[in-house]
C-alpha cells in the first residue's frame, strides 16, 4: 500500500472511502464527524440511524469500524470508527492501532482501492499528536490489506509535519 500525506479537508478527497473519527452514537458531532456529516447531508445520518435502529443499537464500541454511504461527498463510502479517549493512565493504544485495522478489514470487504484517514483520536479526545500519527503509519505498514492507497489527512501543518516525521521513522 501506498501512505501519502495530504494537508487539507478530509470531506474533498476523490477517493473510495474516507475514515470517520466518529463518536459511539455515530449521530454526528464535532471535529471532523460534524464535519463529515454536514458536507456529505442527510443520507450519511439516514444511515447511522438506520444502524442504531437494527445492528448497532448501543452504538459503535471503540476500536470497531463500519461503513454507510458517503452521501454528496466524493467518496463513495465513509467508514466511521471510534477512537479512544488518551489517558495518562492506562495504555488504550490497542484500541487506536484497532480502529486502523478494522477500517482496512472494511475497506477490503467493500472493495476499497483508496481510503483518506483523519488523524484519529487526536483531536478532542486528547491523543498526543507524535503518538497518533506514529500509530496511524506503524499500523498501516503493518497491516495485510487490498488496499492500494492510504492518505493520511493532516487538518493542521503541525499535523502534516508529525506524519511526515512518522512516516520517515
């Protein structure tokens, strides 16, 4: 698999599948699922509910990964996955390195050539940007997928220069 670093808006890459850093309810929110959820409309909460209401009734754990329409983004699917909370206190990185992982397992079922991720848990849930970005690289390098191109989304320059720095290590 190819990793590239792209700076910029997750919502308008032209590629298979873009992750979702969503949050268990997978009924939209802040960060880049409020923004997954306003640029691609209705049809990408129409099929959250419609989760909610038969397989995922408590909501996506974290670590998993599931797939609904991309609605009006480019994409064709959008996979959401639930990252962790960082803590100082316990080590929750298997959950982190899991969401990597099974949005791939996803990806290969749906047939995915290309997938965009977020930099997931980084954001509001407090993930050290060095350690995200470390597990996000280590973690797609290691994982045995169809999967031919993997863009790693910095929303930030300080973002771009820790995968960049990741990337190289």
């Amino acid at each position: 698999m190819d990793i590239e670093i792209v700076q910029g808006d997750i919502t308008r890459l032209r590629v298979d599948a873009i992750v979702n850093a969503a949050n268990s309810s997978l009924l939209g929110g802040g960060g880049v699922d409020g923004a997954i959820h306003r640029a691609g409309g209705p049809a990408i909460l129409a099929a959250c509910r419609q989760l909610r209401a038969t397989s995922l009734p408590d909501g996506l754990p974290a670590g998993q990964a599931v797939a609904t329409t991309a609605g009006k983004l480019p994409a064709t699917w959008v996979i959401h996955t639930v990252g962790p909370v960082y803590s100082r206190t316990e080590d929750r990185s298997a959950l982190l390195v899991s969401c990597y992982r099974q949005c791939l397992r996803v990806a290969d079922e749906l047939g995915v050539h290309s997938i965009a991720f977020p930099t997931i848990s980084a954001g509001v849930y407090g993930w050290p940007m060095d350690d995200a970005t470390r597990i996000a690289v280590t973690t797609l390098r290691q994982t045995r997928t169809s999967v031919e191109r993997a863009l790693l989304v910095a929303f930030s320059e300080s973002a771009r220069v820790a995968y960049d720095k990741a990337l190289q290590g």
